[in-house]
C-alpha cells in the first residue's frame, strides 16, 4: 500500500472513531425521557396525544421510525444529529413497549 493509501485509510479510520464518540447511544427509555416525555408523559396525553395506539398507526417499525426523524405539527424532527441509528431502533422499540403497557392499563 502507497504511502497515499495509508494517509487515506487513516483519515477514514480517525472520521469512523470520531463519528462513534460523538454517539451516546442512549436507551429508548432514555431518550423518551430526555425527548419525549414532556409532551407525551409517561406516554399518556399531554400536549401530545397518548401513545397507546401507536403500534396500528405505525405498524412497521421503519413506518415509526420515519415518522419520528420527520416529526409532525408541534413535534420536533429527530435527526441523524440528535438521534443516532441504534438510538433511533432504541426508541422506537421503546415506545412499542409502552403503547402496549398502556393498553394493558386500560383494560383493568
């Protein structure tokens, strides 16, 4: 390897290192909490509505997760700077979780 493939294979090495540090790769609980839960608390209406029917609105988790990146009306976009990849999956799996606790609670 030339001495310019190796400069450009560490500049690529030290961009993926860098790009991995900036990630907390938080839980979906976490980034409910930090994000979402002011409006929708505990997942229940706020400014937001409830949560509960989230999983038939939004079946596919890639539906869900598209939803949460545009965002909607007073609803922020949760971008690629905000939320990474697996932070995303985090939430989305999340909010699943919820909708499906809250459901359960309405039934009692």
């Amino acid at each position: 390897m030339n001495e310019e493939m190796k400069r450009i294979e560490a500049a690529k090495q030290m961009g993926e290192a860098r790009q991995q540090s900036n990630s907390t790769n938080l839980t979906g609980e976490q980034i409910f909490y930090r994000s979402c839960n002011t409006c929708h608390p505990s997942g229940k209406k706020g400014m937001g509505p409830r949560l509960d029917e989230v999983n038939e609105h939004y079946p596919e988790d890639a539906q869900l997760g598209a939803f949460i990146r545009k965002g909607k009306g007073m609803m922020p976009p949760q971008a690629k700077d905000d939320l990474n990849d697996d932070e995303l999956k985090n939430v989305v799996a999340y909010v699943r979780t919820l909708s499906e606790s809250l459901k359960e609670s309405a039934k009692k």
